[in-house]
C-alpha cells in the first residue's frame, strides 16, 4: 500500500449539492444588527439630521413649545466630532433661515433662531420680544457654533391642553 491510499481523502463539493453553512445564534444575529443600527444612527445623527425639541415660545408663532423638529447638519458643513471643524458645506447661512447653534453663555445648551442679518449687513434694534434671549445679550454667533438649519416639524404636542397638534405634522419650515 502506497501513501496516498492510507490518508482520508477530503471529498470536494459535488455539482449541485449546497453544502451546509454554519449558522450564527439567534443571540449574535440580533446583537449584531443592534450593532449596526446604533453606529448607523450615530453618524446619522452626527453628520446628517438630528432631532430637537422646542422647550420655550421665544419663537412662536415659527415654532411653539412642544415641537419635535429635524435639523439639517449637512446643508452648512457638518461638525467634525471633538473639533470646532466643519465639513464642506453646501451653502453658507442666509438671512432667514431657522438655525440651532451652540448657546455662546453656555456651550452645552442648544438654542433655536433665525437669522436676520450675515457679515457686512446694518441692523436696527427694535425690541419686539422683550423676553427672548437673542444676539442683543450675548453678541454674534460664530459660523462654527452653528449646528444647522431646522427643515421639519415631524411632532407637536400641546402640553397644556395634551393634544396633538395634527396640523402641524409633516409642515417644512422656511
């Protein structure tokens, strides 16, 4: 008998035939979809859209208290995580445009306005909302504190009166 009659020979896949895979667990399947769901919605949300929620009538009647919008973050140049960077953006802020930025008393909060003027333009101050925190008390805001530009009330619900406030689902915001 000769070397090679004495070794099992492995047998190939024969034509047709499937040959079975090893399954995962149902444990390390849902794990990893969990996985991919919160990395996926974690750049999302860095890069891309990020909800908010309106917790003051400073802009009423744009926005009221109880409004759930999204952010658009892209359209300016998302934020590079731990930097004051941005990404290229697609357009700068314009005059009337609806953005979130960082609150410059205090970086932690986020604040909710719109713009009503850009660098070189002359402004009057006529006090129409007294009680609204805005650029009058703490100055301008830096283009790399802004987060990005409200598109969308995707919710809205009337705490006072508990009740949704269907009309005002799905409305774009300019």
């Amino acid at each position: 008998m000769n070397d090679l009659q004495t070794r099992p020979q492995a047998q190939a896949p024969v034509a047709g035939v499937a040959v079975p895979a090893r399954k995962k667990s149902l444990a390390r399947e849902y794990i990893e979809a969990i996985v991919i769901a919160v990395l996926l919605a974690m750049v999302i949300r860095q890069f891309a859209v990020q909800a908010f929620t309106i917790p003051s009538g400073s802009m009423m009647d744009t926005l009221l208290i109880g409004d759930y919008i999204l952010v658009n973050k892209f359209l300016y140049g998302s934020e590079i995580p731990f930097t004051d960077r941005h990404l290229p953006g697609l357009r700068a802020p314009e005059r009337g445009d609806v953005i979130v930025f960082k609150y410059p008393a205090d970086e932690s909060r986020d604040f909710i306005k719109r713009i009503i003027a850009v660098g070189g333009d002359t402004i009057q101050v006529r006090d129409n909302r007294d009680n609204s925190q805005d650029s009058r008390y703490w100055g301008f805001v830096k283009r790399p504190k802004i987060r990005g530009k409200a598109f969308l009330i995707y919710w809205s619900w009337d705490g006072e009166r508990h009740w949704l406030r269907w009309r005002r689902l799905g409305h774009y915001l300019p």
